[in-house]
C-alpha cells in the first residue's frame, strides 16, 4: 500500500485500501473494518489518515494479516518513497518504492 507522511500523520493512498464487499471475503472485510477502527480519518474516494499513536497497533494488525497467509504483500506492506524515511514503529511492514 502506498504511504506518505504529513505532520506525524500516516497518509494510506485511498486507491490501494481494501474495499469492504457484502457477502466477500470475510478475512478482506475483517481487514477493511480493522484498519477502519484505527484510523483517525476515513472517508470513502480519501486517503486514510493514522495517528502516530496507532502505528504501533497498525504494524501489529498488519503482521498478523500478512502471517495469516490469506493477503499479499501488496495488502500488507506500507511502500513510502525512496525519499521518505521509514519511522521506527513501521520498519518491520514497510519498505520503499
């Protein structure tokens, strides 16, 4: 998922968020909801905006999809710019572009 960071805040581009589907995927819809309970703003068609508060609880909920063997790396790994450093709370499920 592509990620840019603005004023401590983690910016999650809106085209690469799970979509939650009516009668989809129960593991997807978990995931959607998940990442919708800890961000601190979540609009539909909007980038999703995470608290530096929360980006530990984010890595781990992140972790534990990317273990569970159902999403791929594309789902589960936050891609900053080569330009951005990673912030510490994030290295283990981040890399770069």
């Amino acid at each position: 998922m592509r990620v840019y960071l603005e004023d401590d805040l983690l910016y999650i581009n809106q085209e690469d968020l799970p979509h939650y589907k009516k009668g989809g995927s129960i593991v997807r819809n978990s995931y959607f909801w998940a990442l919708k309970s800890i961000s601190c703003y979540s609009r539909r068609g909007q980038d999703w905006e995470f608290d530096a508060v929360v980006w530990v609880a984010l890595c781990r909920m992140l972790l534990s999809f990317a273990e569970s063997g159902y999403l791929g790396d594309s789902e589960t790994l936050l891609e900053f710019d080569v330009d951005t450093p990673i912030p510490q709370a994030l290295r283990s499920v981040s890399t770069w572009l």
